[in-house]
C-alpha cells in the first residue's frame, strides 16, 4: 500500500475516538502523510506518565519473578525498567539491578548460593553470575518434573528425609514415658 494513505487505515482503525483525536492533531499534510508521525502523534496524545521516578517506585515495590515467568524474562523485565530509572552511573546501576535480582528471584538455592558469594575477589556476585545459576537451576528444575511425570514414584533426598523424620516421630512417640 502507498505510505501515504497508510494514514488513512490508522485512523479508520482506532475509530470513533481516533477519529476525534485525528481531527484535533496539528499536522501538516506532508506530516499526515508520514505513519510513523502519525503514530507518534497518537503516542504523544496518550500523555506519558513515565519519569525514572516512577519507573523507580515500581522498581521497589514488590518486584518478584512471576511464576510461570522464566529468568531470561525476568532478566529482560527487569533490565528495561532499570534502564527507565535513569541513575546517575552506571555502577549505581548494575549494583541495584543485582540486588533486585537476587530479592526477585523466586528460587531459594539461587539465593541461598548467592549468599555464599563475595563482594571482591575471584567469587565475586555478578549481575551475569546470578543469571547463570538462575538458568541452570531453572534446567535442573525442567529435567526433574519431566523425570517426575515419567516416573510417579521419583523422590527427591528432601522428600526421603521428610518421610524419615515423619517415622522417627512416630516411633519417638511410642517410646515416650506418658504414652
């Protein structure tokens, strides 16, 4: 289609109240015949209530992985609305972005390992280091519940000794002197 009545199908397609909006657009017609004025135009008539401080507010409220969300998507969630907070360095920057990491991940053997970490040194935590045990842990979980639906009878040394703690109780109980 020519460019310059692609104009025309953005306007018939956000009808009515595109239409309004359309009508109140200062464009020159060389610029009603550009699309991407004309959708630059509609953007900016939608107001953009975005400052880095906002984009920092919701930085720190509550940011946690969701969870069916993997870590590759919470690394691209996350690193946009960094980007959106605007610190004044770049170090501010990948400090924070760490630590919202490590607080957002919903896996506690990431953050249990991250806690073995250093801050300098050759085991220093890094942004990419946490990213990596993410993914690796997210790999090892797969591989389990795919093991798991092959196999309804796999247990996991946690589930063993939680079964075994439940026998040693019951069997503690009948040794106890007021039973």
């Amino acid at each position: 289609m020519d460019e310059e009545l692609q104009y025309n199908k953005i306007v018939l397609m956000l009808g009515d109240i595109g239409l309004k909006k359309w009508q109140k657009f200062n464009l020159s017609a060389d610029d009603r015949k550009d699309p991407a004025k004309v959708f630059k135009a509609y953007r900016d008539s939608l107001g953009n209530d975005i400052s880095f401080r906002t984009a920092r507010s919701t930085l720190y409220r509550n940011f946690q992985q969701g969870k069916s969300e993997t870590i590759h998507e919470l690394d691209l969630r996350l690193s946009k609305l960094v980007d959106e907070c605007a610190f004044p360095t770049d170090e501010i920057k990948q400090h924070i972005k760490l630590d919202i990491l490590v607080h957002s991940t919903r896996y506690y053997e990431v953050k249990r390992w991250c806690n073995t970490q250093e801050d300098t040194g050759e085991h220093k935590l890094t942004y990419d280091g946490v990213l990596k045990r993410a993914k690796e842990h997210e790999a090892a979980v797969r591989e389990y519940k795919k093991m798991a639906e092959d196999n309804p009878t796999l247990t996991t040394a946690y589930m063993e000794t939680k079964q075994q703690v439940a026998v040693d109780a019951i069997h503690s109980k009948g040794k106890h002197p007021r039973h």
